[in-house]
C-alpha cells in the first residue's frame, strides 16, 4: 500500500472520537419517517462538511425533507456517488427498547438508537472517510460526491429520486452504503411488487350461510392455492447472488361482523422478485393461480391490482466499481466476495439509469428495523477505511 493511503488511513484511526461523535449526533437527530423530517439530521452533516469543504448544497422539492449534497472536486470525471439515507423507520413500541431509542448509548462496542445501522452509521463513515481524503489533501482526477437524502423508507420521490430526475449530480458509479453485513459488497437486490387482492361475496345472515357467498371463504381457497402451488415453486428461484424470491400475505380484512356472511376480504401481498423475473411475469403468475381457483369455484370472484414495484437489480461483476471493490478489500485484508442485498434501497434509481451501482455498509441486517437497534462501532470505523479507500482507488489521481 501507498505512503498517501497509509496516511489516510492513520488519520481515520486517529478520529475515532470524532467519528463517534458524530455517529451519535445524527442518531439524537431524530428523523422518523412518517413524517421523514429530515432538517436536524441535514444540519448535523452539514456541520461537520463545513469542517472540511465549501462544496455544500442542499437541495430539496419538500423544505422539511431536505437532502445534502457535497462534492469533493467538483467537475472531475468520472464522478463516484455515495448515496444514503437520513430518515428512519419509527421507533415502535418504546418499551421494547432497553435504552433511548435516541439516546445513541453506547455498550460494551455496540452503538444503540434507532437509525443507527440503517443507515446512519453507513452515511457518518461516508462522510468522515471524505473528511480524512480532504484533510490529507488527497489529489483527485475524479469527483466524490457525497448525498444524503430523506424519503427512502417511503419511496424516494423527494430524496435520491427527485435529485436523479432533476441533474442534481451524474455519477458514473454508485455506492450505496445500506447494511451488507459488515461491508459485504453486495452488487444484486431484490424488488418487491406490492399487491391487493379483494375477494367479493354476496352478503346474507349469519345463520343461512347458504343464501350469500362468504368473501372469506373464497379467499381462503385462493391462499391455501398460493401456499401449494406458488410458494413451492418461488423457492426454488434463485437468481445469481440473491437468495429465492419470496411472497409474504402481510394483512387480511374482511367481514363485518361474526353473524354476518361476509360480502369483501382483501389481502395485501408483498412480493420479493429476482433480476431474472418480470412485473408482468409475476403478475401472472398469482393472476394463473386466481383463475385455476376461479375454474374449480365460479363462484369466486377476485381482482388483483398492483399497488407498487420497485425493480431489481444486478451489476456485471466485471464492471469497474465492482473490480475496485475487490481491489479496496483486499488491500485492507478484508473478505472481497460478491454478496446479494435482499431488502430494497435507493440502488434501483441508479441501475434504473444504467448507472453501476453496489452496495457496501457497516451494520448487521436482522438488527435493522427491530427494538434495540444498534451497532458494532468496529465495523463502523472499518468503514470508514473502506470507503476512503475506495474513493481513492476510484477517483484518485
Ligand atoms: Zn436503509
């Protein structure tokens, strides 16, 4: 390794207390979405950016969900974007928790509050690894643009998608800093297509079932058929670095009241799709089983329609960034395998545009989203480290 990285990566040893520190003001920064107010974590980045750089915009289409954007070398190409998140999901039940949810207390190596893994913890490293490249006065050819965005647990319509749609910035090259299980590099993700499925009946009295048809009933044959002969078959699909897709009937409603044949039931279901499905193939193929059950049943009477779909997506393992992902772990002597991201990020926006986009954070994945949220700060400061290297081997003169 180089005397200029070795430097860079002393100075980020070195910073430790302030990396702490700074992870811990984001988490106080609450930015719980709903609502997704993301203006006290802005300001806390925006803080520490000033320390190190002029290049600092923010920009917004929603005053209270701002994003931050800042830019190291401005019109150099090709350009690297480290993109992340600044809202949160809610804290839940605040008895499930063992400690302020924003409190950012710290036991025994582990970093608890909400937002602290996913994906806090991702953009602090981002920044600091920026801070340690422009305080050693790292030269580049290539521009580093870090954006922090609101609206990602909701859609990103305001966050990295409005900043996409409007030319806020123009990578060649994206990286995501989402949890990938101490910074697996992750170059494939799922999509999830959101459906509801109403079953309709023919309401009557409790006690003469025989005069109506119960909504219920007849979903119940169109689940028990999801569960046979679709599920089955979803498990077995596996699509390179992705585990198989999934279905998951998240809610049921239906019936009015237990003396009353129930005349509508409405499930909604969440679908975990592979690069190698399509929306319409997956589509399909629940729209197959409602009609095999529809043959068997006249009776039945059901619609599918299609709430949402965020697509997925795989990057060519041959593509430059993936190559320099490899290249940075091993330089670090760290684990350089290709892993696969199974939630959903703002990745999809980038690959959406033909854009090479992975997936590199700290944090362990079944930790996001649950009560006592937290995590392990080594993995924080290593980081750190990586994405410095990266950028340096990326965008580095
Ligand atoms: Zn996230």
């Amino acid at each position: 390794m180089d005397t200029v990285k070795e430097k860079v990566l002393k100075r980020i040893e070195e910073s430790m207390d302030e990396a702490i520190e700074l992870l811990a003001d984001l988490v106080k920064a609450e930015s719980v979405n709903p609502p997704g107010d993301t203006r006290k974590a802005v300001e806390v980045i925006e803080r520490t950016a000033g320390t190190f750089t002029e290049n600092v915009e923010i920009v917004s289409c929603d005053e209270a969900v701002p994003n931050i954007n800042i830019t190291l070398n401005p019109g150099g190409r090709p350009q690297l974007l480290y993109n992340g998140h600044l809202d949160t999901v809610p804290i839940g039940n605040e008895a499930n928790w063992e400690v302020d949810p924003l409190g950012a207390v710290i036991k025994s190596n582990l970093m608890y509050g909400r937002g602290v893994a996913d994906m806090k913890g991702g953009v602090a490293a981002m920044l600091m690894a920026a801070k340690a490249l422009s305080v050693e006065s790292v030269s580049l050819k290539g521009s580093l643009v870090l954006s922090f965005v609101g609206d990602e647990e909701t859609g990103a319509a305001k966050g990295a998608g409005y900043l996409m749609e409007q030319g806020h910035y123009s990578p060649d090259m994206v990286v995501v800093g989402e949890i990938t299980n101490d910074c697996g590099i992750a170059i494939a993700e799922k999509g999830i297509n959101v459906y509801v499925l109403t079953t309709k009946g023919k309401t009557a009295h409790g006690s003469t079932p025989w005069v109506g048809v119960n909504a219920i009933d007849k979903m119940t044959k169109i689940l028990y058929r999801l569960q046979t002969d679709l599920v089955p078959v979803l498990a077995r699909r596996e699509s390179g670095f992705l585990p198989p897709a999934t279905m998951n009937i998240g809610t049921i409603q239906g019936g009015v009241s237990f003396n009353v044949v129930a005349d509508s039931c409405e499930v909604v279901i969440d679908r975990r799709t592979l690069p190698n499905e399509t929306v319409d193939g997956v589509t399909q193929e629940i729209q197959d089983v409602i009609d095999r059950v529809r043959k068997e049943d006249p009776e039945v009477e059901a619609t599918l329609v299609r709430l949402a779909a965020a697509s997925p997506f795989e990057t060519s393992p041959d593509e430059t960034i993936c190559r320099l992902a490899q290249q940075t772990m091993k330089e670090l002597g760290r684990p350089s395998d290709f892993v696969g991201y199974e939630q959903v990020c703002d990745g999809r926006i980038f690959s959406e545009k033909g854009i090479p986009t992975i997936i590199i954070g700290p944090g362990t994945a079944k930790k996001a989203h649950t009560p006592n949220e937290n995590l392990e700060l080594d993995q924080y400061m290593d980081a750190i480290k990586v994405y410095a290297l990266l950028a340096m081997n990326a965008v580095g003169a």
